[in-house]
C-alpha cells in the first residue's frame, strides 16, 4: 500500500451526488480520484482503463444493472473493490449486489465519514456491509427466493396486467400464470397481489425505474 493514495473510480448518474462524493474523495489526504462514471458501461470501461483500487458505484444507473456492472467488472479483475452507494435498502438489491461480488454495500443516507471508512476498509482487504444490511441478508439467505420466471410474474403484476395478460405476456397458460402467482405469494409471505408488489419494492426485487 505504502504512500500512494486509494485510487477511486466513483460511479453516480446524478452529477450532484456524484461531484459531492469526488469533493469528498479528494480532499482525504490519502486518496484521489482517478474517474468519474455516470452509467454501467463507463464503469466498466474506465475501471478496465484506470484500474482502480476501490470503484464507489450506484446500483441503479442507465444502461446496464448495477449487478451486471459489478459482476462484468469482477470477471474482468477477480480483484476489484466495489463498494454500492445506493439507496436501495431492500435485501434482495444487497443480496444481488454482493452475490455478483461487490464488497460493500452503503446506503446513501450514512453520515460521510462512514464512506471515507468503508472505502480505506474495503482497500485494506475487508468488507463494509452496515449491521442492519447484514441482519438483512442473513434474512433474505433463510428465505427462499423467487424464481426468475416468479419475479417476471411480479413485474407484470406491479405494472397492472390481469393473470390473463401476464399469461399472454409469457407465452403460458392462464392457469400457469396463476400457479406462478400462488409461488410469489407464498414466498413473499403476502396477503395478495398489492402487498406483493409493496414487498417486491421494500426488498428490492421491484424498482420504481421499473
């Protein structure tokens, strides 16, 4: 490590947040920013160019997922450091994020100094995944998840197609699509197809991008 700084790739579509977090960044005596992202694609092509020892992203940006960015960016470097910034607080979103190989996962509601600290522990070698993050995950691992076609399911629902449409959507029948609907439900633990939704946004499985 010795005296040169944390070099930082930070990735924010919003240029507000993101000239916040490079002000940031660099006025810490031992990092500096090396590039600036606003979407997935530009993550990957800027950590592959700059190589980054510590890359501070979105979750959700234009483009590619924040999963997909992060996995594509590890297959390319088994050791970059990413760390999420988001505000996403759901479990799936963490869950998504880490399991495609990020090494933190923040909030964008913690106080700066706990960004400063997660990228010089992240750096270091070790993980920054905030207690009520952790609680979270060990929850999500003790509950089974929805399948792929489960969560495409959910998506229709939240954008208000009957099991009819859904079924149309799919290519299944209807008694299929309300089989798909009956598993969503059960594994959510909701009441019907309203709080399903709810529970796909708190958890992350939903977007409000969609």
């Amino acid at each position: 490590m010795g005296d040169q700084p944390i070099r930082v790739l930070v990735a924010d579509d919003h240029i507000v947040v993101r000239l916040g977090l490079v002000t940031l960044i660099d006025n810490q005596a031992d990092m500096q920013v090396v590039a600036e992202a606003a979407n997935g694609l530009e993550v990957i092509e800027l950590a592959r160019a700059h190589k980054p020892d510590v890359i501070l992203m979105d979750l959700r940006m234009p483009g590619l997922s924040g999963d997909q960015t992060i996995a594509a960016v590890c297959d390319e470097n088994e050791d970059a450091r990413v760390i999420v910034l988001t505000i996403h607080k759901g479990d799936e979103a963490a869950y998504q994020a880490l399991r495609a190989g990020a090494r933190g996962y923040l909030i964008k509601d913690v106080p700066t100094k706990e960004i400063v600290a997660a990228i010089r522990d992240v750096y270091a070698g070790k993980r920054a995944i905030p207690p009520a993050i952790a609680e979270q995950l060990a929850q999500r691992i003790g509950r089974a998840g929805l399948s792929a076609r489960e969560a495409d399911v959910l998506k229709l629902i939240a954008n208000g197609l009957s099991n009819k449409e859904v079924a149309n959507e799919l290519g299944v029948t209807e008694a299929t699509a309300k089989k798909h609907m009956t598993g969503v439900l059960l594994k959510l633990g909701a009441r019907d197809r309203t709080h399903a939704v709810r529970i796909g946004l708190e958890r992350g499985i939903l977007s409000f991008e969609g």
